[in-house]
C-alpha cells in the first residue's frame, strides 16, 4: 500500500469556466443526503426563486440558482426558444398562451410525480414532448409491426457483465495497472474552442468554431494527494469575453481552488470531479478502486457503437452515468445529471481520438456539452501530450 494508492487528485481546468459556471447553478448542496430522485430541495429553505422574479406561481420554491437550469430543461424538452412562451422583454407577463399551458403543464408534471411516482421525479415534458410542442399521440403503424402480434421472440436474457469487470477491462484497455501507476506527471497542450451551432450547404446543423479559439498548455503533477495546474491563455488568439492570463487550479483531497488573476473561486464536488475524471493522471484506477459504487445499466447503442453503462449517485444527488465502449473498453461518454424540480439538467462529455503516450491510450479530444446556453459545449483538443515515467513503479 503506497501513497499511490491513495489517488492523486489531478486535474486540470482545462474545461473548468463551463464546468464551474454549470456549478454556481448547482442548488445541492455537497452534504445533502438527498437522494437523487428527491424532486429539488425542501421548500422554505435558503433563497427562494420567489424572492428573484416576480411572478412565480409554481417555481417560487426551487432555488434561484436552479432557475435558468429549468427553463432551459423546458426549452430543449419543447425544443423551443423562450420566446416560445416568452415576451423577451417582460419575462414575468403572462401574454402567451404557451406559458400558460406551460404552467399547468408544469403543476401536472409535479402532480403525476407525486401522486404516482411516489414523489420521484420519473415523469419530465420530455415524457411526453421529446423535442415537439405538441406531442405525438398516436403511435405509427410501423411501432406495432411484429410477425406475430400476440407473442414476442423468444429473448434470452442477456447476462450483463459487473462493474469491476467492466471497470477491470477499461484499466487493461488503457494500458493496465502497471503503466498506470508508472506515471509521474503529465504535460499537455492543446486549443479549447468553444462551439456554436452552423447549418452546412445542404442545410444540417452542424458544431462549429465560435470563433474563440483558446491555446492552452497544462501541467499535472502528481505529489502525495496534491495536485497544482496551470492553464494558460498565452494571447496568440484574442480572447473576446473570456479571462485573459493564467487560470490556476489547485487540488487537495477533496478541496479545489480556482483562481484567474486576482479572482479565487472555490471548486465543488462536481467541479472536482469532472477535473479529475477529464484529466486526472490515474483516473482510470481511481474509478476502478470506486467498483463497488456503480451499478450496471442496460447497455445502449451510440453512433454504432454498443455501450456498457454504469451509474452511481454522488453527493448532492447528483447522478454519473459512464459509456464503455463492448468492442475496445474505453469510455467514450460520461453524463452529468444534476436533479431539479422537473427533471435533470445535463453535462455531457465526449471522448474520442484515443492515441498511445507512453503506452497509456489518452484522448485526444474531449467535447462537452449542456442544455443551457453553453449547449454548443466546448471542445478541447490536444495537440501533444508527454508523460513523465517512474523508473521502477511504487506498488506494481
Ligand atoms: C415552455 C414555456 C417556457 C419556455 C420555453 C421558457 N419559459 Fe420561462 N417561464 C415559463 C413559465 C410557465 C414561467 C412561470 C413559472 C411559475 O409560474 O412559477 C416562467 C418564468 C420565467 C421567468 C420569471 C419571470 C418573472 O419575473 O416572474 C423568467 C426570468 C424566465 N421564465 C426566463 C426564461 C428564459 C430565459 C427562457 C429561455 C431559456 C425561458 N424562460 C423559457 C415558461 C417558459
Ligand atoms: C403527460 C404528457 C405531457 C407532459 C408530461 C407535458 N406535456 Fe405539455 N403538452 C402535452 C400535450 C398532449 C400537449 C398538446 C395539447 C393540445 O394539443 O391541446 C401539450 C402542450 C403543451 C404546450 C402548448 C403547446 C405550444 O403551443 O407550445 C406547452 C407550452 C407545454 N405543453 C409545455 C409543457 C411543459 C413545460 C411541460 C413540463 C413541465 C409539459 N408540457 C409536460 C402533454 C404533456
């Protein structure tokens, strides 16, 4: 047993601006022992919407800082603007229908949530809506099609592999144990762009460059539990609304520091993890140490992929779901789902361009994205990473 054993807490804040404004809006607090299905925060606790806005006859209990969070989970679950429902210029005038139904909507989502679902928050507008203002009622023809309408095939149930050993291959598929605990420190360079949405020539949608095209280069390094990074935004791109100069995150255990110039500000528990799940230099062990609090989901299938999912509860009620890739072992996506009153809001993070440094696979490319207004997400892109090697690995 070394001090290896006890994961570093590396990180970096590569993607920390997104990640940190996605957790001043977190109303959890770490210590709440609040389970996930809980729907918000107990009323009459702390600041309350009501004392923010004006005209609240649903939502005045939610907490202000889950506010923006809920419009934008009904917004994209409408797969709506706010003007939908909104005049952008009196937010709290009732002048749409929309907003009105949209109001009933939400006391009825509550209502069926509590008085069916034993309070879980199980039924969202996506239940019904998934991207439409008016949902579709009646099935196509094609949703009922089987050879034989009255008894299913024969289905033999699928035996779904455990967390460790989902977990066990992901470390072996990365480069195993040994490789792992070899590593010293890692140093990185890349560009972190911040996506907007374009329409290409035969009119899809499609992520494009924003325009802000942040160079970076970071240090993790590694010493007994303490973790120091650096990013740099070095002023070869004009940064237009984002802080120019050094973004310094200091981890410790389970406390973060972020500071930009004179500007500290302290990291949560999400903050942190998503840190040290992006960019931590044993990640890969430390999740697999962490077995034993995952739960196996079904798996899914993505872009051709099929995807082994595990789950777990963090603190807050904050829910993780991870996707390992059935064919090579690597995980491809973590989510992020923060509870709110009517839903979960949404982080998602994509890893993809895996390449070999030092025989450990890395991802060259990390793209997250959000439902809110930073849904575009960002995408961090690594030009060179280097690894700096222990002779003789403590514990191998
Ligand atoms: C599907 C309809 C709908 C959409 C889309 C929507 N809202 Fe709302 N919004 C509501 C409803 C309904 C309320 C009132 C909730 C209540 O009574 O508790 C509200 C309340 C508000 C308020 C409070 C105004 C006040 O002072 O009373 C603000 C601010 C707001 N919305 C902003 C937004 C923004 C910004 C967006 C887009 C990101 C948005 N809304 C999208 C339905 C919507
Ligand atoms: C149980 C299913 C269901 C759920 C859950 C649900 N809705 Fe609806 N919603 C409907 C149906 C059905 C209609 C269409 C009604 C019609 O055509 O008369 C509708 C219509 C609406 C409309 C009016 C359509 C328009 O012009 O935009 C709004 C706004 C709306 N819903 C908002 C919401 C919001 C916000 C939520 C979540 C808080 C929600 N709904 C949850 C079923 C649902």
């Amino acid at each position: 047993m070394t001090n290896r054993t006890v994961a570093m807490m590396i990180g970096l804040v590569v993607a920390a601006p997104a990640v940190v404004a996605v957790e001043q809006t977190s109303a959890a607090p770490a210590s709440s022992p609040a389970p996930a299905s809980t729907p918000g925060p107990p009323p009459s606790q702390g600041d309350r919407a009501r004392d923010h806005f004006k005209n609240l006859q649903v939502l005045g209990d939610i907490s202000p800082s889950d506010f923006y969070a809920t419009m934008h989970l009904i917004r994209a679950s409408l797969g709506t603007t706010c003007d939908h429902c909104h005049d952008v210029e009196h937010y709290e005038a009732d002048a749409k229908p929309a907003k009105l139904t949209a109001r009933r909507h939400m006391q009825m989502v509550i209502d069926v949530n509590k008085n069916v679902f034993e309070g879980r928050t199980v039924v969202t507008c996506n239940s019904c809506h998934r991207g439409a203002s008016h949902p579709v009622s009646v099935p196509t023809v094609e949703q009922g099609l089987f050879p034989d309408s009255t008894r299913g095939a024969a289905v033999t149930p699928q035996e779904l592999p455990t967390p460790a050993q989902i977990l066990d291959r992901y470390v072996a598929a990365v480069g195993g144990r040994d490789a792992l605990r070899r590593l010293k420190t890692r140093a990185a360079e890349g560009t972190w762009t911040h996506m907007a949405l374009g329409i290409t020539a035969d009119g899809h949608p499609v992520a494009v460059n924003r325009g802000k095209v942040d160079p970076f280069t970071v240090t993790t390094v590694g010493s007994d539990g303490l973790l120091v990074t650096r990013m740099g935004f070095d002023g070869t791109t004009k940064v237009e609304d984002r802080a120019a100069g050094k973004t310094t995150v200091t981890i410790q255990g389970n406390h973060g520091v972020a500071q930009t110039g004179e500007t500290k500000g302290e990291l949560g528990p999400i903050s942190i993890a998503s840190q040290m799940l992006s960019f931590g230099l044993d990640r890969e062990l430390k999740l697999a140490a962490d077995a034993g609090t995952f739960v196996v989901a079904d798996p899914v299938e993505l872009a051709g992929r099929t995807l082994n999912v595990l789950t777990r509860t963090l603190q807050g009620g904050v829910r993780e779901r991870f996707y390992f890739d059935a064919a090579d072992g690597l995980l491809r996506r973590r989510e992020l789902l923060r509870p709110l009153l009517l839903g979960d809001d949404l982080i998602q993070v994509d890893y993809d361009d895996f390449r070999a440094v030092d025989g450990i696979r890395v991802p060259f490319t990390i793209k997250t994205s959000y439902l809110d207004d930073n849904h575009y997400g960002n995408t961090i892109q690594f030009s060179s990473i280097r690894h700096d090697v222990r002779q003789n690995a403590p514990g191998a």
